[in-house]
C-alpha cells in the first residue's frame, strides 16, 4: 500500500544521503491510550492530525501494529525490553520494572532523555537515561497517588490545583460524563501542553547532544478526557463513527468481561464512571473529547519537529510514534482497555527519516510493537541481544511488501479491574482472532475477514472447532517456544 508522495518526499539529496551514513538522533514519542484509528492520513478522515499526517506523507506506517499486553505497565515493560509479558514478569501497573534496551544507548554514547511519562515502576527509576523530567498520569489515585511529579511541581507553583478525581466527585454530573470534562485551567498547564512545552524548551536550551535518545511521553489521550475548549468545542460538531452495541454481543462475551463491565460503573477508574447503557450524547462526547484530546498532541507534535529543525537535529533524525495500547471508548460496551478487542490491542505505528526510508509507504505486515526495540538499536549500530523475542522491522522499512509476523500475541494479568480471569491471552493472524483464558472452558474467536467489527464470538460454533483448536495449538506452541528461547532470562534485568 502506498500513499502518493508529496514534493517534500521526492527530495533526495547529497546532504540526506551522507546523513543517512552516521547514527542517527532518535525521537521517540508514545502517547498514552491511543487508538489506531486517530489519524487522518491513515483514512481516518474524522480525525484533525497534520503534523503526524506529514510524518506519514514523508515516513512509514504500520497499519497493523499490535501491543503485548491490555494495560499500560506490561506494554511499556515489554517495549523497553523486547519480551513478552510472561518472560518479563511485568504482569500489571506498579510491578516493579528498572532495566530496558536504552542502557544500551547509553553505554554506546548516546544522550538519553526522557521528558513525561514512562509508567517505569518506581516512577523515577532511571532505565538508562542521563536525564529524566517524569510527568506521570493526569489522575493518579492507586499507585502514586503521592508522588509528585514535574507538573504538579509546576502547577503547585503557580498556585492552580490539578483537576482529577477529587475535584470531579464533586460535579452533579460527574457520574453521567463517561469521564469527559473541560480542561479550565490555563491552556498551558494542561498535562500534553505541559509536556510539548517541555520537550521544546529542552531542545532549545539543552546544549546539543549528538546522538541523542530523547523519549517523549503524553499522558493523553488517557482519561479523563479532558481537552482545552477550543479543541472541545470542534469535535463537539463532527460527524464521528460510533460501533453500535447490540445486547446479542455482551450475551456472547465471557464471564470476566461482563464482570468488569459491571466493575466499571462501580469503580471510578482515572475519573471515568462507566455506564451499561449509555445515550449516544454521553458515548458522542466522550468520543469527541477523546479526539480534541489527541489534535491537542498532534499541536505538540509539529511544535517539536519545528524545534528540532531549529536546533540542528532534524536533517539526521529518526522519528518514531506511536502508543501503548488504545482504548473501547464505549465501543463492544467496554471502558478503556483490560479487553484484546482491536480498539485495545492495535496501536498506531510511524517512523520518520526521509533520508534513510521512502516515504508515504505502509506495512501492512503484522508486528508487535516491541519489535521497535531491536529496530532502533540496530538504527544506532548496536548489536542486537539475541535471546530478545523482539524482531527488527528493518526489513520491512526498506521493503514494505516484506512480511514480519504470521501472528501476533498480547497478554493480561489479573489485575484490580480484571478481576475475572487469572491470565488472558490474545493470539491473531490476518483472518482469526482468539482470546484464550486460564483454566476456563470459554473464550473468544473471531473471523476477523467476515466480522471486522469483532461482534459474533464463534468460540462454541461447530463449524469453527478446527479453527480453535488450531489457534490454541499455536497458543500453545509459542509458549513452549518462549520459555525455551528465553530459559536464560535473568531477574536482575526486570
């Protein structure tokens, strides 16, 4: 699949050619929750997106990217480590993760710098950076509830106080707005302008540092849902696509997934009360927040690409975005993540360089995000550790027709909101998607080519027993596999 190039594009110079011949600096932004349709150059034409529309025009996106696990933790532990979540032992938020391939970076001569959120375990440990200004997420109210981080330094001095839950308890509405609300502070100490502001303001006073790893991580679009107005009020008047819920799915889902269902109209996760049946306004403005939310960033976004070329980086420069797992948004009748639907597991994937790869080109291979790791180490000329379960996506960069992945694979723990299931597990390819659960006679199959949508669970089909069965035997072979690829896994690396 190819997107048709722009003049920008087509520009191929001695200067880019030389570039492309020493290491580049790296820029790695994730945000946080996002969906894998939110951009517009990806055909998501709902969406406003410029800047990260450029990064396609001039880059390669991954259509097809799938994250390891359900929540944010073990997503981000198995993407800084090039294992899945059963080898790393980082199951769910707030087990303890210290190490990650940017050591690797760092002990080859690269300046590591890390501006808001990671979701590393403590907070501030260092990973492997020189240097880090941790924002953390916009409602912390389990884990780190406490912990004060470079925003809340930052709005403590100019003596505002957060908007987070406490605060939205207090509304009339607050159980009615599916974790949407108006960000009434000043536009710039919302926690994504927070962030942007910070890493152009490095950029422009840090003295240079060549290479250089910077890691830039959004809080948003993670609930709550909470855009400036003027973003707000845009989406508030777009047509957006909503999935329609029909009572024939949630019959059909399994067990655990109708337990938290339940458990999230009861519990007030990231100030988000969810409702079993809610009007299409309420699903409408979530949507439209959630969005605003994620313009708000692509703003940063161009704001950072702009400082980099102003300060000398951008001609040898690799930019890489991308998220840690999306989110339901109401969609399937759930909130947030904790399930394997594609609205959770399937995240967008960019990397930018026109010097080095072709642009307006997309990968429609599968892959999991964490083949980032290995990609970006050998983009630096650092050997990659052969015993990762990550792969390069190299090949496929320089040759988008190249094939990566057969079938992916995403995992979740039980957890505070998963309180269902003791370990789920996704396996997909192209056509089929299951959902396996631990000790338990039900499941989740999908005839991804007929039902898109994922909306009609064939698990109990007769017709489709075969393809079970020869799923679970794949299941069951990459387990196997794992365990011996991996036997010499060290704990002191988690």
């Amino acid at each position: 699949m190819t997107i048709p190039a722009n003049k920008a594009t087509q520009r191929r110079t001695t200067e880019n050619h030389t570039m492309a011949n020493m290491r580049p600096n790296i820029i790695f932004i994730i945000t946080d929750q996002q969906r894998y349709d939110t951009i517009a150059g990806l055909g998501f034409d709902f969406v406003k997106t410029p800047h990260l529309d450029r990064l396609i025009q001039e880059g390669v996106a991954f259509s097809d990217c799938h994250v390891t696990a359900a929540s944010c933790a073990p997503a981000r532990a198995s993407l800084f480590k090039g294992y899945y979540p059963h080898t790393t032992g980082i199951l769910k938020n707030a087990d303890t993760w210290r190490r990650s391939w940017i050591e690797l970076l760092n002990e080859s001569g690269y300046h590591c710098t890390n501006v808001g959120k990671m979701h590393s375990w403590p907070f501030e440990t260092p990973l492997g950076f020189h240097e880090r200004y941790v924002v953390e997420n916009k409602d912390r109210y389990l884990e780190g509830r406490y912990y004060f981080d470079e925003w809340d330094k930052a709005l403590r001095f100019r003596g505002l106080v957060k908007q987070q839950r406490e605060s939205y308890r207090k509304r009339p509405d607050y159980r009615e707005r599916l974790g949407a609300f108006e960000w009434e502070l000043p536009e710039d100490s919302h926690p994504d302008n927070f962030v942007g502001d910070m890493a152009v303001w490095w950029l422009d006073h840090f003295p240079q540092s060549e290479p250089l790893f910077l890691q830039i991580g959004f809080p948003g679009p993670h609930p709550p849902y909470d855009p400036v107005p003027r973003f707000a009020a845009d989406y508030m008047n777009r047509a957006l696509p909503l999935l329609d819920v029909a009572p024939e799915e949630l019959e059909q889902q399994p067990p655990p997934f109708k337990q938290m269902r339940q458990h999230n109209t009861e519990v007030d996760h990231d100030s988000v009360v969810h409702l079993l049946a809610p009007t299409h306004e309420q699903r409408l403005r979530q949507r439209a927040y959630y969005l605003a939310n994620v313009t708000m960033i692509d703003e940063k976004v161009g704001e950072i690409i702009d400082a980099l070329e102003r300060n000398n980086y951008l001609k040898n420069t690799v930019i890489v975005f991308t998220s840690d797992h999306g989110d339901c948004l109401t969609d399937h009748g759930h909130s947030q993540k904790w399930t394997m639907y594609d609205q959770v597991t399937r995240v967008p994937l960019i990397v930018w360089s026109p010097s080095r790869f072709a642009g307006g080109q997309v990968v429609d291979s599968l892959c999991q995000q964490m083949d980032l790791g290995p990609t970006l180490l050998e983009l630096a000329e650092i050997a990659r550790p052969p015993e990762l379960e990550a792969i390069s996506l190299m090949p496929a960069l320089k040759d988008p027709t190249h094939a990566l992945r057969d079938v992916v694979f995403a995992e979740q723990a039980q957890d505070g909101i998963l309180e269902g299931t003791q370990f789920m597990t996704m396996v997909r390819n192209k056509q089929w998607k299951l959902v396996h659960f631990l000790d338990e006679p039900y499941g989740q199959l999908f005839d991804l080519q007929n039902d898109p949508d994922e909306i009609d669970n064939l698990w109990d089909q007769q017709t489709t027993l075969p393809i079970r069965e020869s799923m679970l035997a794949v299941l069951r072979e990459w387990r196997i596999r794992s365990q011996l690829h991996t036997a010499d896994w060290c704990e002191e690396w988690r």
